[in-house]
C-alpha cells in the first residue's frame, strides 16, 4: 500500500498557554467530507479562549473521534483521514489506524506540516500544516459522479501535454489557530508579515510586531531568557558536622520521642534576673543560669526525665546526678557542653560554669570530655529570634528542654488584658521513660518556676 492510500489519525495538539485539555465546541467538516491541508474543521474552546484547529492532511474524513460537548485531552484522536475516494467508518472505529503524521507525498503542502516552537505562550503548537487564507472551506462530498472522458479519434497524434500551470507564490509557513486569528482580527495578509521562526514560521511575536507597527505603539517585550541555574555546592560531612549527624539520626531513629509546650509569662523572672545583676553584679548571673537551676529543681521533682534507656539490656537507667548539657552556637556549628555535676553548683557557680564552657566552644578549645556524658540538656534558642522548636533529644539522653524568645505580647492579669513579657517553652522527652503525665508535669514547673521564680525557694 503506498503512502498516499494510507489512513491518518490526527490528534488534539498543544494549544499553548499550558493547557491540557479542550471541549470541543462545533465540527466543520463531517465524515465522508473531503479536506485540504489545513483547513479548519473543527472549533474547541480551552480555558483560554475559543481556537479553530485545521487538519494537515488531505483526503476524505472517515471518522470524527469525539462529538460536539466532549472533552479531549491533548494528545487524544480528534479526526481521521484517508485518501480521497475512501469510504468512512461512520464511527465503526475499527480500521488500522498508520502514523500521525502524513506521509510526504501525501500532499505538496503536506510536508510543510511543522511544529511551532514557542510563541511566547511557554508551549509549543503543534500539528498545523500550512496557510490558505482566512477563508473557511465548504463541504464537498467525495465520490461524486465524473464526466466520461472522450475518445481520442483513431488516426490523430498523441496529444502533447499542456505545461503545467505556474506554482503559485508560496503560502506562509505554519500558521497556528492562535497566530492565524490574531492576525484575522487585526485585519493582517499572513504573506505581508515577516517571520522569524525556524523554516520561515511566522510566531506570534511577528504578528504582534505587525500589529505593532500598523498602530504605531510598541509591541510587547519578549520575556528575557532564563538566566543558567548555578551548578549545586557539594559540602563534605566531615569532622563535627558529622559527628552531630550521626548522634541527630541516631537520635530520631531509635528514640520515640514526644513535644509537648506551655507559654509561659516571663515578667517576674526578667525582673529577677535584673535583680540580681543589680544586687550581685560580680556573679554574672543571667536568665542561662537561672534556667539552668529551674531544670535542676524540675529534675529533683520529675528525676524521670533524668535518665536513658539500655536497649541492648531493655533497661531504663535513672541517674542519681545531673550532667546538664546546654546547646551553644559556634563558627564550627551547635556544640552541646556539659556541666558536669550541676545539681551540687549554686547559681553563681552554675553562671560561671556556662559562661567558662561557652568561651571554651567558640574559641574551638573544649575537650572532648566535655562534650559527652549528658543527662538532660537545656536550649535556649530563643537566641536566635524564635519562639518555639520540636528540639531533637540529645541521644542517649531523655529529655531537652527549649525555650524560645521573650517578647512583649498581650496577656490577661487580674482580668485585664496588659503587655507582659512572654515565652514559650517545649519539651521534648522519650516516651519510653515517662508517659505525658510526668512530662506534662515537669514542664509545667519549669512554667511556674518562670511566672513566678520564688517557687525556687521551696527546693533550695
């Protein structure tokens, strides 16, 4: 079978702008009708805009694919072509169907069927053939009857064939539905316009530099090309930001752990801390240091969340001593230092401590000793401007308390709605040693400790 008798399916083509799909509004053309290259024959309307879609192949319509009101997808079968002569399916549907695109003899103008690069829109039209005008075609119905040829008399030469007659000038190339009816409704000849696409396509940028110049104002500038992405920086995970990887993953994969929080009014414990730097200026003691002591005296009346379980034993280790780790931001990264034996330390001495192990970190001069043995560890990210965190648990330890920035917001007193200065506070513990009966009730002891510091005094 040649090329010419093949039968040719072709389907709903990108219509630009990102669409995917279109209804399919009024067929033009009907099964049996016979079709030029790029004639319209059908109406879709997308969430655009209404656009008339021509075929690029020549020959008789055997079968439309989807009725009037029916939505396809782009890529779905919309209209079903064969040589000129060829009886329809009248919806059969069951012919072999060839290849989309036509053949190359099928037509002259046929193998001008081309795809359009992008017109501006961010997609590409495809599955147009060439331009005839802004004329619609009519009906014509194939198999009609022909006028009998006449015979050549006996004894008469062979007849010489009349020359072909001259091609006419060359219609322009690829013209998509979009590009032809914005130019149809500018009142725009597609041969007067220049184009600039591959083979000679006009775009649709050509019809708006026409439409441009014939009203005097500037056409639209054409979107600049995306600059080149930067290729991705590839950061070894080596010495401490390893270190803390591992003991993170380590972390979340073997501890259930649970976030539990509280706001908190942290007015009387500013007050207390500027108190005491008033009061005794050479101790150093800031709001740290007395968070840290708040968790100690948590820890004396909740000594659950001071422990660590022994998987390898399925034992819960309860410690009779508290090795408070406190979270300090370096050049290097978060380091955990800790102080060891703080439940024996005054206040004064737990300041001294903190701020003795924080110069050690930023300086890069902690020993490793000092990094390890933890029992509860306290993080004070509010620091860093924000009020709240899930705080991953210092592995193997139980429990890690965050608070987050104290900042003036609007709280009730006595009735009354008054500026306080306020704080959140979260917890975060490992389910297997306490339930949240005893984590609720740590944290919320550390919350009065903080609304009101005397509390202090009954566990001195």
């Amino acid at each position: 079978m040649t090329a010419a008798a093949t039968r040719q399916v072709f389907r709903l083509p990108d219509l630009g702008e990102g669409l995917t799909e279109a209804e399919i509004i009024e067929w033009k053309v009907a099964a049996g009708d016979t079709v030029e290259v790029d004639q319209v024959v059908v109406e879709v309307e997308t969430a655009k805009a209404a656009v008339e879609v021509p075929v690029p192949f020549a020959g008789t319509v055997l079968k439309l694919h989807a009725e009037a009101g029916a939505i396809l997808a782009v890529g779905e079968p919309l209209i079903e072509v064969g040589p000129a002569g060829a009886d329809s399916d009248a919806g059969s549907g069951t012919a072999p169907v060839a290849a989309v695109r036509p053949a190359p003899d099928l037509h002259p103008d046929a193998a001008r069927y081309r795809e359009e690069e992008q017109a501006g829109s961010g997609n590409v039209l495809i599955g147009y053939g060439t331009g005839h005008g802004p004329g619609r075609r009519g009906r014509r119905r194939a198999g009609g009857p022909k006028a009998p040829a006449a015979a050549a008399p006996a004894a008469a030469p062979a007849p010489v064939a009349p020359a072909p007659p001259p091609r006419p000038a060359e219609a322009p190339r690829v013209i998509s539905p979009l590009v032809r009816r914005m130019a149809r409704e500018h009142g725009l000849d597609l041969a007067g316009i220049p184009a600039t696409g591959p083979q000679g396509v006009i775009l649709r940028r050509d019809v708006e530099q026409a439409v441009a110049a014939a009203s005097g104002t500037p056409a639209p500038a054409e979107a600049p090309a995306p600059a080149a992405r930067p290729m991705p920086e590839r950061i070894p995970l080596r010495g401490l930001r390893r270190a803390v990887a591992d003991k993170l993953t380590r972390s979340r994969s073997e501890i259930p752990d649970a976030t539990t929080w509280v706001d908190a009014d942290a007015t009387a414990l500013v007050e207390a801390k500027d108190a005491l730097r008033r009061t005794r200026p050479d101790a150093g003691i800031g709001l740290l240091a007395i968070l840290a002591r708040i968790c100690l005296a948590g820890l004396a009346e909740f000594p659950e969340l001071n422990s660590s379980v022994d998987a390898d034993r399925q034992e819960i280790v309860r410690y009779g001593h508290v090795n408070l780790g406190f979270a300090a931001q370096t050049e290097r990264g978060l380091v955990v230092p800790v102080v060891r034996d703080a439940h024996l330390m005054t206040t004064a001495q737990l300041a001294a401590e903190l701020a003795r192990l924080t110069g050690l970190a930023r300086s890069g001069g902690l020993p490793p000793e000092a990094l390890t043995g933890g029992t509860f560890t306290l993080n004070n990210y509010g620091v860093f401007g924000v009020d709240g965190s899930t705080p991953i648990i210092n592995h193997p330890e139980a429990a890690l308390l965050g608070v987050g920035r104290i900042i003036d917001r609007p709280w009730v007193v006595g009735g009354a709605v008054v500026p306080r200065k306020i704080t959140q506070l979260s917890l975060t513990f490992d389910h297997r040693v306490c339930d949240g009966g005893a984590a609720g009730g740590f944290l919320r002891f550390v919350a009065d400790c903080v609304e009101n510091p005397a509390v202090l005094l009954t566990n001195l």
